[in-house]
C-alpha cells in the first residue's frame, strides 16, 4: 500500500514535456522522504550532479526524520534537545519564519498531532482520536516552542517537532544550489509533488508543469514557467477514510487539532525558493484562499488553487496558464485579485 502511495505520489504532478521524446540526458533517483525522488539533468556529462543531489536527500532524511531512530529531529523529540547542524538551524529558521507569516497555520510542532492521528510511520494505525485525545494533544502541541540556543536546538514542554512540511522544499533548494554552482543549465527536480526547475529548455521554451487532477486521472492544468519551485499539497495522496465513512487528510489545522477542512482540494504554489513554496502550500491547504492570498502577495507567490468546481489562479499566471480540455466542463476558472 505504501509503495502505492508512492508512486501516486510520484505521479502527482509531473512535467507535460516527459511525455514528449526525451532528449539525451541522465536521471538519477532515489527513494526517500516517504516518496520517490528524481533528479534528471538534460547532458550526461552532470549525471555526477545529479547523483550528489539524491545523495544529499538522504543525507537530509538521515537528520530530520521523526521516525529513523539515529536522525537528529527522533533525539530532539525524545530528549528536547539536540546539538545543531547547518541544516536544522537553516529549516529551523525557515519553519519559524514561516509559522510567523502564516498566522500558525504552518506549525513544526504538530508533530504530536500528526502521531495522534496516526499519519506516521511510527504510529502507522491511522484513526478518528476522541475529542478529549485531541483536546490534550492540541493543548501539548500549541504550548510547545521551537527555539535554537548556543548551537543547540530545543522543544519545550514534551512537544514533538516535524519538518515534513517543509522538507523536500528545504532539500529542493538545496539541490537548484548544487546544479547552478556547477554549472548545470537544464535540468528538473521531481521531489513527489515537489517540482524545481533549473535552467531552461535547450530549444529555449518554458518548461510546461502539468496539475494532476485530484479527484481522478488525468490533468486540469498546465503552467508555463522558467526556473522556479512549483509545489503542491492536497487530500488526494496521504489520507484515510474513518469508520465513519469520512475521508481525513494528512495537514493538520493547528487551531482545531483537525484536518484542515478549508473547502481546498489541491493549492500549488509557485515561488523562486522551494523551501517558502513547500512551507505556503500546506499553510494554504489550511487557511483557505482568502487570507492566503495576502501571504501569497507578501512572497510575491503565485498560486493555484483547486476546490470543487473553480480553479483559482493569481493574476500572475493569467498568461502562464491553460486549462487542459477534460477539466474546461467541470471547472470554472477564476482570476484571483
Ligand atoms: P507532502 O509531504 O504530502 O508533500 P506537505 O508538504 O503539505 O505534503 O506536508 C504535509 C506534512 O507536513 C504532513 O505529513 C505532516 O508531516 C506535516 N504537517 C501536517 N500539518 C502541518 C501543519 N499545519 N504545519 C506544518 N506541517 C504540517
Ligand atoms: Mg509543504
């Protein structure tokens, strides 16, 4: 099952121009980070570039899992400390500023949340919790404080810290640094819903980034872009369906303690640092459309925003976007101001 969700993961939003025929080019790949990871460079002689960067995503994994027992992040939960290291010090920064920004609704203390519910591989039995389990759970998560000092990073009051919102978009940056230090001019980085390009085309289009439909195959849209983050959160992939018959997804609204219920299906957002983007999309996923397009206009983010029957778009993208054929009767598309 897991291995399914990977892969459907993996196929959440993928590059439209994949489906043309593949110039030469190398792909490295790697399974990591609950997903399947592809970094593919369009010339062979960066396939070495390649293979640093799937290495460095499970250097990452290796220090900010909540699961793997040696990881930095399992001691930091167990413990409320842990010696820090460039990485946890950099994600620490982004995860507060990002919670800041986002009136909560991105919170790296939902971890103890995130175990109630069961969306983890360490409690791997997911379940509708009582009221009074949620209850407790929320009061534990929201009094917790994230917080570095003198090299050490902390979590106060037994609270539990997870970067798995965030993550991919930390390591995709990383990755763009790595390609474009070296040299590298054409390239695309898939983190499982996570896209990066780098560079441009070698014919000198735009890249075409296709949407995934969440509610069944196929696509809704496309976007027109260059070197940027695109990345997607939804209820589509990482979820359960209750003994109440209700589906439950796995972002967790820190307010209620709840999966989010914000009426969005599928937000992707498209920023230059993949890091914000992976942060704002599930932030999104929570606040819904209306006080997400502030933050939105505060990064000079643009964003895309599925819901039952519209399709939302930034005015940015007005001229970045088609509707694919399938979704043009279902869909309403809307300009968002
Ligand atoms: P995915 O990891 O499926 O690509 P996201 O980037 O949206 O999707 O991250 C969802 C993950 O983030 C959850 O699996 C959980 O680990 C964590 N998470 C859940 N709710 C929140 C939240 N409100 N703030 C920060 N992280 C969250
Ligand atoms: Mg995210």
């Amino acid at each position: 099952m897991k291995k399914l969700i990977v892969l459907l993961t993996l196929f959440c939003v993928i590059l439209a121009s994949c489906e043309k025929k593949e110039p030469e080019g190398y792909t490295a790949s790697i399974n990591a980070m609950d997903t399947v990871a592809f970094v593919r460079v369009y010339d062979e002689k960066y396939a070495a570039f390649a293979d640093e960067c799937t290495e460095l995503m499970l250097q990452l994994e290796a220090e900010l899992s909540v699961t793997l027992t040696g990881s930095r992040v399992y001691h930091l939960n167990k413990n409320g400390s842990v010696p820090s290291t460039e990485h946890l010090k950099a994600i620490t920064g982004y995860a507060l500023e990002l919670k800041d920004k986002t009136f909560g609704a991105f919170d790296p203390c939902i971890y103890p949340l995130v175990r109630l519910w069961g969306f983890t591989e360490e409690n791997d039995k997911k379940r509708v919790p009582s009221e009074d389990e949620i209850i407790e759970t929320l009061k534990k998560a929201s009094e917790s404080k994230l917080y570095i000092k003198n090299d050490n990073l902390y979590i106060s009051n037994g609270g539990a810290v997870d970067f798995g919102g965030i993550a991919k978009g930390y390591a995709a940056k990383l990755m763009l640094e790595i390609l474009k230090e070296n040299g590298v001019d054409a390239a695309l980085i898939d983190l499982g819903g996570n896209i990066q390009t780098v560079g441009s085309k070698s014919d000198g289009t735009p890249w075409n980034i296709a949407i995934k439909n969440p509610v069944e195959d196929g696509y809704t849209c496309y976007l027109s872009l260059g070197e940027t983050a695109v990345v997607t959160s939804g209820s589509d992939v990482r979820y359960f369906i209750g003994d109440d018959g209700k589906k439950y997804h796995h972002i967790i609204d820190p307010k209620t303690g709840y999966p989010s219920d914000a009426g969005i299906i599928s937000v992707t957002v498209i920023h230059e640092d993949a890091a914000i983007a992976d942060g704002l999309s599930t932030a999104f996923f929570v606040l819904g459309i209306e006080k997400s397009l502030e933050i939105a206009e505060h990064y000079g983010a643009e964003v895309v925003v599925i819901e039952n029957e519209i399709i939302s778009i930034t005015k940015g993208l007005q001229d970045k976007f088609t509707l694919d054929e399938s979704a043009k009767d279902k869909y309403n598309l809307k300009v968002l101001d």
